[in-house]
C-alpha cells in the first residue's frame, strides 16, 4: 500500500466517503462509503477513483429491478427515513421512523416478507402508524385505508410540545391504551403521564389472575386490533414476546374469550 489519497467526504456517484477503512488482504486502501439509497459498506480507493464504483450495488440491481413496483417502494420507503432533504422528512426519518435492518439489508428481505403487490393495492402502509417500516406493522393497502390510519393518530400538545398520543406514552412507559383510557377519564396530562399503572387486583380478570399468563389485557386488545388491521398472527407473536400458537390462539379469540 502506497501512498494514501484522502477521499474523506468525497462523492463518487451514489457515494459519499466516510473515514478510512484499513487495507484488504492486498494491501489496498478502502473507505467506508454511504450510498443514497442508505446502505453503507467499505469499498477500495481504486474502485472509487477509476470510476468502477458509483454506488453500493444497488444501480446494478436497480437495471434489473427498477421496474417492478415493489422496487420502487423499498427504495422510497427507505429515501423517507434517510433522507432529510425530502419534502415529507419531517413525516417520516424526521419524527424517528425507521426501516429494520432486514429490509435496509436487502430488497429480497423486503419482498419475501411483503409479497407482490396485489392488483388494487396503491401504496405501502404502516399498521401503527408511530411505528417502523418492519414486518408485521406494514402492509399492501388502498389508499383509503392510509388515509383512515393517518387520520386516527392522535396528536396531543403538552408543555409546548406536540407528540402522538402513542409517542407520549411510549416515552412515559406506558401503553397507549394505558394513557388513552386515562385521558378520556378527564386526567390532566401531568398526572396521566407520571401515575403508576396499578397491578390487576386478585379475582379482577381470568387471564391475568392465570399463572400461564404471558400478557396484559392491553397486550391482548392492542395485537387484536393489528390482527383485525392485517397483521398476521406470527408477525406478532415476537413483538408481544409469546409463542406463535398462542399469538394465534389470542387473535382467533380461543383463548382471553372474556376480553372479546
Ligand atoms: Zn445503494
């Protein structure tokens, strides 16, 4: 390895250079480089000099698959929360969106996860609306259905700031429905915020008081009305922290009955 050229914040292409990256099993200079598209790997100094390297690799992939419509939705799903010069930033990466490592790693992730786009379906859509581009909490929908979901976030203002009704609780430790229930109760929002939630009393609910119990009620209403927005039982059965047979057994109501 010769004499090193500082590519530090250069552009090549899709390419923005970062900091050195140390020398290969040949002894050649690489630099971590970020494509636009998000992606960020460490690439050799003559790749970028001569041109060889104008992106991650995704310009490659994009010839071959640029033309499907779920290409083009992976790619600006990913543009929405990575790229602050967009128009709707502050909709998306602005507020904390994210897009799982899975689909950030690859385009196939996304489609096996996701599937074709069926015929009538316009865009992809975030079944939690506070929540990440990720399995489970996204969908193909129409876009009525969009609109219904943005239009049911709820936005509260607080000490000078306005959040989701779910960003608030999040940040509190509490359930959204924990909050909801509180507010419509007439709590201020100090007091909604700060309380403790209480314990279930002894004798207050089956499934609770049951020794098996892997969840709240509010664990249970809460996969329940994703289950019903078209989340698959087995997409919810990890983040609520339970096997995918009782996931399943849960949004079928065959078990918690007296919550249905
Ligand atoms: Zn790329």
């Amino acid at each position: 390895m010769g004499r090193i050229t500082n590519l530090e914040n250069k552009r090549y292409g899709m390419l923005t250079v970062g900091s050195f990256a140390g020398a290969n099993a040949h002894r050649q200079a690489m630099w971590t480089a970020r494509c636009d598209c998000g992606v960020q790997k460490n690439i050799l100094s003559t790749s970028l000099l001569t041109g060889k390297s104008r992106s991650c690799g995704c310009s490659r992939v994009k010839h071959l698959k640029s033309r499907t419509v779920e290409f083009r939705t992976w790619t600006a799903v990913k543009s929405r929360c990575s790229n602050h010069r967009l128009s709707g930033w502050h909709n998306y990466g602005g507020r904390g969106i994210r897009v799982c490592d899975r689909w950030l790693a690859s385009f196939d992730n996304f489609l096996s996860d996701m599937g074709p786009r069926p015929d009538g379906a316009s865009s992809i859509d975030r079944i939690n609306n506070d929540g990440d581009y990720e399995p489970g909490n996204c969908r193909w929908a129409t876009h009525g259905q969009q609109g219904f979901n943005r239009r049911t976030t709820r936005l509260i203002q607080h000490n000078s700031k306005v959040r989701s009704l779910s960003d608030w609780a999040a940040r509190a430790g509490l359930s959204v429905q924990t909050l909801s229930r509180r507010l419509s109760r007439g709590w201020d929002m100090d007091r909604a915020l700060t309380e403790t939630p209480r314990l279930g009393r002894p004798g207050q609910h089956a499934g609770t008081l049951h020794n098996m119990a892997k969840c709240s009620d509010e664990d249970v209403r809460s996969m329940r009305a994703l289950f019903a927005a078209g989340a698959s039982a087995s997409s919810l059965a990890p983040r609520f922290n339970m096997s995918k047979q009782n996931a399943n057994r849960i949004c079928t109501g065959k078990t918690w009955k007296h919550l249905l």
